[in-house]
C-alpha cells in the first residue's frame, strides 16, 4: 500500500471485460517528502478519485481483485481505495 498522485486517466475501447464501466488511473508513487519515485501504477478507481488527488493505492493483486470483486480471475493487480486529505509524520 502507497500514497500516491493521479496524474492522468486512461481510454481503452477495447479492453477486458473486468473494467466495462470502470476508471482505469494513473498514478504516481510518491516517497515520504511527498516527491515522485519515479514509479507509477495503473490503478483501478474504486472512490470516484481525479486527476490531481493524492490517493491511497492497494497494490497487492490478491487483495486488489477481491475488493473490486473481480476475484478469482480479474486482471486487477492496483486500486485507488482511498483519497488522502492530509498526511502527517511524526
């Protein structure tokens, strides 16, 4: 599980029936100090979450397929299960 940044939205006319009627996001993993990895997921929208909100990203299959309840077969591996207001370090 990450803290990340949607950064763009992908568009697929043809695609696998596991996304019909679903947002497909990209998002950018983000360290600690809140600055790009350099890595980035496509992450399945399950909050309603935009381009530009920083989104909390379960990135384990598994858990993923099941919460988007495309389990046993879905081809989920990311989704956005959260959208962060604030993070705070101690």
């Amino acid at each position: 599980m990450y803290i990340g940044r949607v950064t763009g939205s992908i568009v697929a006319t043809i695609h696998h029936a596991t996304f019909d009627g679903r947002k497909l996001l990209l998002v950018d993993k983000l360290g600690l100090d809140g600055a790009s990895s350099g890595d980035y997921d496509i992450a399945m929208d399950l909050v309603q979450a935009g381009v530009g909100d920083l989104v909390l990203v379960l990135d384990e299959g598994g858990s993923a397929r099941l919460l988007s309840g495309t389990e046993p077969n879905g081809a989920v591996r990311a989704v956005i299960v959260g959208i962060v207001d604030e993070v705070e370090l101690q």
